[in-house]
C-alpha cells in the first residue's frame, strides 16, 4: 500500500513541477549548494510557514519579507560549517570531499517538494520505484534534518521504501522510533520518551500532583501529552485539565478565551505545556492577556529556552517557568564561520532580479542584507540545536569512512547504496568534543537533559541551569538543586499544587468526584486504623477502574500502629550487651589458661562450642526489636534453640564424663575404655545437634514463620508479629530441649558427691531450675496474656535461660581462675581427688 502511493506520488512529479514552478525562474542564493564526491541533503526552516487558504497544490514559496527564521538560519550554517571542517580534516574520510544540497522547509507542501527533487531522476523528473534495493543509489547518500516531527514523519514515510538514512536533529516523538514504519530514520536529539519520564520525575520532585496539560496540534503536542497523561497518572498524578493548542490558533479568537477560561477554573497552581515554540508563543501571548499570573509553568525542550518565547511582552509576569532541556553542547568556530559567512555573501549579486519570481526554496533574500552586527543573535537554544546537526553530519560521515575502507591516508571511492551507509551509521560509536555519539536499535541516541529555571532580572531574560537528568542511565535519574530556583511570590518557597491537602492523624479520605487526588477527610470509625503503606496501591487501583467503595476499603486502611514494648526491650538489649561483655571475659580467660587445671576440668576445648552457642542464642533475642521481617522471623526462635541445645549437650555430656570417671570406670571398665576410644562425648555433642538442627529445618520448612499483621485481638491496635508462633516444630524444638535439660539436671545430681573441684551440681541445678520457671512464667503469661509485652516476655525468658546457663558453668570457673589462682594447680586437684578416695573407701 505504501509502495503504492509513493509510486502515485512519483508519477504526478513532474506535473507538480510544471504547476508549481513552469511560471518562475529558479535561482538559488550562495551557500545552498557544494558539489563533492557525496551528497548530502539538508532541511531547514529559514522562513516561517504562510498560513493561507490555497486553491491549487502549489509549493509554498519560502522566501517572503518578513518570515525569516534566524533559528533555522543557525542550523542551516551548522551543516555547511560541518561539511567544511570535515572536508579540511585529514583524519576523517581523507581524499573524499563532501557536498550538499540544502533546501528551506517552511511549509509541509516545501518539505514533500524538497524530498522528492531530491529523489527524482534528472532527465524525467520521476522517482522510480525499485524492486531490489541492493543495486538503488541516488545522488545524495543521507538526509539531515526536518526541524520538526510533523514534517520528519512525511519525509521518514518517503525515504523508507529506498533505506534512504535520515537524521533528524529536532523530531523527538516516539511514533518515529518505530522501525516497520520509518526503517531508516535516526536521529541526534533524544526521544520524548525520556523527556517524559523527566517530566513526571520533576513533578513528583516538588509533590505537585494537581495539574493541567497543554499540547500543541500535531504529532509532537499531541504525542507527548498523551505519553505524558499516561505515565504520570500511573504514578498517582491527577490531570485536572488538558487541551490542544490548535493549528490556526490566534490570539484574542475565542478558541483561546475559553481555553484560559477553563485553564482558570481548573485552581491549578502547575501547567505543564508540551508544545513547539510556535504554538506556545501563541498560548502565552493569550496568558498574558487572561492575566494568568500566579502558576508554575513546565516547558518542554522546544520552547524552554527559546528567545521566541522570552520575548512575548509581559511574559515575565506569568510566574515560575520551570523546563527541560536538551544538554548545553557548544560548535566551536559556528560563531565565526557565519560571520565569514556574511562577508561572502553581501557583495554578491541578488539571486532573484527584479520582476522575477524565484521559487525553488534554495534562496534567502534576508542572507544578503545581514551585517556582523545585524545578523541574528547565536543563542543557547539554537546552539544546542546546530550541536545536534553538527552530531548528525559527523555521524554520517564516520558512517562513510567505515564504508569505503578508509585509512589515515585514503579511502577507496566507489558507489555507494543507501542502505549500505545505513547500515555502518547504526554501527558508528566515536567522541564529538568528549561526547559520545552513537545509536541504539531504534536509532535513539541516549542524551542528557537539563533542568532549567527562567530567572528575570528586570526586563533581561535568563535561565539557570537547576539540574540535571542522564537518559543513559534505566531508570532516569533526576538531580535538582531546588536552591537555585527563584520561585513566584514574596516567601520564595515551592507552591504547592494538590487538590485536597493530606487529612490528618485518625482521619481517612473519601474520593470526591473523578480524581483520587481530590478527597474529603471523615473521621475513622471505631475498631478502623489509617494504613498509609497502602495509600499509593489503593489510588493505583481506582485508576485501573476499581469502584468507589473498594477505594474507600484501602482508604480506610491508612496507617499501622507500630507496637513495641520500648522501656523493656530497652532494658533487655541493656542486659543482653552486659551479659556479652561478661561472656567476652571467660571467653578471654579459658583461652589464656586453657592448660590449667580448672579448664580442662570444665572441658577444655569444649567451652569455646559453649560460650559460642550461647553467643548465637543472644544474637537470636535481638530479632524481638523493631517491626518483624521475614528474616528475624526465621531466625529469632529456631536460632536460640539450637543455641541452647548445643550448649546443654555439651554440658549434658560433661557431666556424664565425670561421673563415668569417678563412679563406673571400675565397674564397668569395658564400657568406659570403649566410650573413651570411640570419643563418645564429641559424637554425641554432633548427635544431638544434628538432631535439633533438622528439627528446626522441618520446622522452618513446614511451619514457617512469616510477618503478620493481628487485626482482631484489640480493637483499636494492630499487632505485628510472626506467625507460627506456638506451631508444632516450635514444641518440637522445645521438647528435645526440655529432654536434655532433664538429662543434665539428673547427671549433674549423680555427680553432687563428686571431688570438690569436679563438682557442679549445685551451679548447674541452680540454672536448669532458673530457666524451667522462667519458661513456666511465660507458658503461663501468653495463656493468659496477648498484648504488647508479650515479645518483650519471650525476650526475657530467653534471657534468663541463657544468662542462668552462663553464670552457672562459667562464673564460679572464672573467679578461681582470677580470684584465687591458688587453687588452679595440679596439687590441689590431686589433694581433692585424694580427699574423695578416701571418703569413698570408708564407706
């Protein structure tokens, strides 16, 4: 279909011609055109457009008394500047010269006609359609330009069919990105895509969630408001207007009126306006009229910093103009190279004699007129603009030198297919004055913004630099120095702009009218909490088409009441920092004494797997601070467990050892030598952890716990907890625990004769007795209790249980070894041992 109509096109070429143009005799002025061993085409505006009504197809005529576009006369000498340097350059494309045709595009009827004289055959004035593209060649390679995306997307439509490149340095809507419509399009300047994303990035930045939303006709405008009504409601920011500026726009025509009527009405302190300059020089002619003062006004790249805006009167009234930005790049020599380009030109001959009429858009009268002085101004918006054709040029250019096999010396000259360039221009990757140029399979660059501020000083006009934002990075990032903006208003602070300020504490919001963003607040119910986690899900939700009363059910959820028994954990977290202190000493002291009597006594080695299961028990209590997560909830209780069972295996054992020793080793002397041979007591410390860690695996695997929210034990509370809190792996755990406690309290009891100094029975009984009624106390309490300070409780008896354990064993082992070193020898030891035989032999 599109071959077809193209083909169509082809054919009525050279009648077009004839009606256009068989009346006029075309001239061109200096500059439009350079003869080189490869063409370039070029688009640009150096007229504005004639809004007529007309009765035949005719070719706009460009060159009118005042329409000139110094905005597009700057990026017409970028191309020519680009070629030239590049033509001067022994590095890039050597023995190769470069030439060009440039054309003035001020209307959509001059960019079509632009586009095809291009195309078309000398001798018959036909474009011929081709069915094998690989042997297609024409007498440009590339296309640089349109200046806008209504007239890039005609030429991209044209151009596709022959894998013709085109670059564009101004078109930025997303539709062009699309590669089964414009397979050969590129372009310098980055995607409104991006632009959008920074947009509703700068919004969210200040809070602003009320706004209006004004786009200009055409594909831009159009475009870039619905993108960015898309996105910026699915972050939860209300449209409370939105309008199109029209093509015919006129200042003072009703149309507008009740535009800035409504725009009025909307009580919207920010307006953000995705328009090209053209149409936004229009609407704020218009705002200045209404008086719309008082606003934050948003502004996308094509008129943030653009003079033509600036300079509507009155215009420094309106408020704070907030905007996005292409990245500040500077043409080193542009400035210079049209001044020379000035003196060239003012003395040669008029292209156009008078009583006759020129017409092949290759002139500009204006040009011959300028003075250094007269000539139009090189601002920073056209600047940024005549980088991003400097861009475009170079890119082609490195593209050729791929293509023809260049060296630092000479290149190869030979024909050259469109598609062919295309193809080593998506693959150009090189630095343009510490920039990167390259594209990505889209044909998108990844460029950079700035965030810019208008900043008035008097009636001169500026703007500052206030952020800035990488598009090269996913997602976007944003940087702003809110510091520098010097906002509207005598407080200079950032307006606010919400439909309904946030209700306070205990109150909740009922969505009036259409927008989530505007809400009543009605007093919570009792038995009701606030939930404000949820608040942004429940707004998502009403987007995507929720009904009322659901949005009222998340609403009504609006806040969690945090429930923590703070003085108690306080004082526990105290305690349990002492107690890992006092662990640090004996730690400390069985290291240095390790060979004594007294250590090796108590186990030698074995106290270290002790004071450390006792460390990871301690570690296990600090997962009762704060909110549950998923990760204190695993750990915190099977954690201490295991902790513990490891420390009362390990004592279980030693107290079995010494009444082994003392009372069976001659008894039953068969079973001691086997049990010693065999290192019984290592293999059933290994055993019986072994044991519990599997336990506490199944019980963590089928019985997990996880953080929960508790809704129905208080009416006015919410308990945040972890479930599975008493489950069956817990009783599990706590049953093999409870069984070697038994088992060390009943051989610590056997042992209660044993020599001074080997025996523990009174420490070790006195602990296992601390930790039973402790765990009896809070058994008894969460039977009876479920409030707030049942966490803090678990804590405690955790506490005790493992400081009870620790003072028992260690403690009094620690003060003979510090206290009364007297007593840490061998003799004494064999005196008491000495003391026991005899006692033993009398009875």
């Amino acid at each position: 279909m599109f071959f077809w109509a193209t083909y169509l096109v082809s054919l009525q070429l050279h009648i077009a011609y004839c009606w256009a143009f068989s009346c006029y005799k075309t001239e061109s002025s200096p500059g439009f055109t350079l003869p080189g061993d490869y063409l370039l085409a070029g688009q640009f505006a150096l007229h504005a457009d004639c809004l007529q009504v007309r009765h035949r197809p005719q070719v706009t005529q460009c060159d009118r008394p005042g329409s000139f576009n110094g905005h597009g006369y700057h990026l017409f000498q970028a191309m020519r500047f680009s070629v030239e340097e590049i033509n001067n350059s022994t590095a890039l494309l050597p023995t190769i010269s470069l030439g060009y045709e440039l054309y003035d595009v001020c209307s959509e009827s001059s960019n079509v006609y632009a586009t095809l004289r291009v195309l078309a055959e000398q001798e018959t004035s036909h474009v011929e359609m081709q069915r094998d593209l690989h042997n297609y060649s024409s007498k440009v390679v590339a296309f640089i330009g349109p200046d806008n995306t209504d007239h890039t997307v005609t030429t991209a439509a044209l151009l596709g069919p022959f894998l013709m490149p085109l670059i564009s340095y101004e078109a930025s809507s997303v539709m062009l990105s699309t590669k089964r419509q414009y397979p050969s399009f590129l372009r310098t300047i980055p995607s409104d895509k991006y632009q959008v994303e920074v947009m509703v990035l700068l919004l969210q930045s200040f809070g602003w969630v009320w706004i209006s939303l004004i786009g200009s006709y055409g594909d831009y405008g159009q475009l870039g408001v619905r993108a960015l009504e898309e996105l910026a409601t699915a972050q939860g920011i209300c449209i409370a207007f939105k309008d199109i500026v029209p093509f015919s726009a006129q200042v003072g025509d009703l149309g507008m009126q009740q535009m800035m009527h409504r725009l009025a009405q909307a009580r919207t302190t920010v307006i953000v306006v995705f328009s090209n300059r053209h149409l936004a020089r229009v609407f704020f002619r218009s705002v200045v009229l209404a008086n719309l003062t008082g606003k934050v006004w948003i502004a996308s790249e094509d008129w943030s910093i653009s003079t033509y805006i600036t300079e509507v009167p009155g215009i420094q009234d309106i408020g704070t103009v907030l905007g996005v930005a292409i990245k500040q790049r500077l043409v080193p020599g542009l400035k210079e190279f049209e001044e020379s380009y000035i003196k060239a030109v003012k003395d040669a001959p008029r292209p156009c004699p008078e009583g006759s009429w020129c017409s092949s858009n290759q002139l500009c009268t204006e040009c011959h007129a300028f003075t250094t002085h007269s000539m139009p101004m090189l601002g920073a918006f056209s600047m940024s603009a005549a980088y991003n054709v400097y861009k475009a040029v170079y890119a082609v250019a490195h593209g050729l030198h791929q293509l023809l096999g260049c060296t630092s010396e000479t290149c190869s000259k030979g024909p050259v297919y469109p598609w062919q360039l295309l193809q080593q221009i998506y693959k150009v990757n090189f630095l343009l004055h510490k920039d990167t140029v390259a594209f990505d399979d889209s044909g998108d660059p990844l460029g950079d913004y700035d965030i810019i501020a208008w900043d008035w000083n008097g009636p001169q006009w500026t703007f500052e630099v206030i952020g800035s934002a990488s598009a090269s990075l996913s997602p976007v990032q944003l940087d702003i120095n809110k510091t520098k903006i010097q906002w509207h208003g005598k407080k200079n602070q950032a307006p606010e702009s919400v439909c309904s300020r946030d209700c306070l504490e205990g109150h909740h919001r009922v969505v009036v009218g259409s927008h989530h963003c505007c809400f009543e607040c009605m007093p919570c119910e009792a038995g009701t909490f606030l939930n404000k986690s949820v608040i942004q899900s429940g707004e998502q939700r009403a987007q995507q088409g929720l009904t009322d009363s659901a949005e009222e059910k998340e609403e009504s959820g609006l806040g969690i009441l945090e429930l923590d028994a703070q003085q108690i954990f306080t004082s526990a977290s105290l305690a349990e920092k002492k107690n890992g202190h006092l662990r640090e000493a004996p730690l400390a002291s069985h290291a240095r004494h390790l060979h004594t009597p007294v250590v090796r006594s108590a186990g030698g080695r074995l106290c270290f797997l002790m004071l450390g299961s006792l460390a990871a028990g301690s570690c296990s209590l600090y997962g009762f601070f704060g909110e549950p997560t998923e990760l204190t909830c695993l750990l915190r209780q099977p954690l201490f467990s295991l902790g513990f069972a490891i420390f009362l295996s390990c004592l279980t054992i030693r107290s079995f050892q010494l009444v082994i020793i003392f009372k069976f080793s001659t008894k039953v002397p068969a079973f001691y030598h086997t049990w010693a041979q065999n290192h019984g007591a290592g293999l059933f410390v290994i055993v019986s952890s072994t044991i519990h860690l599997l336990v506490c695996l199944i019980w963590l695997a089928v019985w997990t716990p996880l953080p929960t929210r508790e809704y129905q034990r208080f009416p006015h509370l919410v308990i945040l907890e972890c479930t599975e809190i008493n489950s069956v792996g817990f009783l599990l755990a706590f049953t093999h625990n409870t069984l070697l406690s038994i088992s060390t309290f009943a051989c610590s009891y056997l042992g209660k004769e044993l020599p001074e100094n080997y025996n523990e029975a009174k420490c070790v009984i006195f602990s296992l007795l601390l930790s039973f009624i402790s765990w009896i106390v809070f058994f008894t309490m969460s039977s009876i209790y479920q409030g707030r300070y049942l966490p803090a409780a678990y804590m405690m008896a955790g506490l005790t249980t493992l400081s009870g354990g620790f003072s028992g064993y260690f403690l009094p082992k620690c003060y003979v070894i510090l206290c009364r070193p007297d007593l840490n020898n061998k003799e004494h030891f064999q005196a008491s041992i000495l003391d026991y035989t005899r006692r033993s032999v009398s009875t």
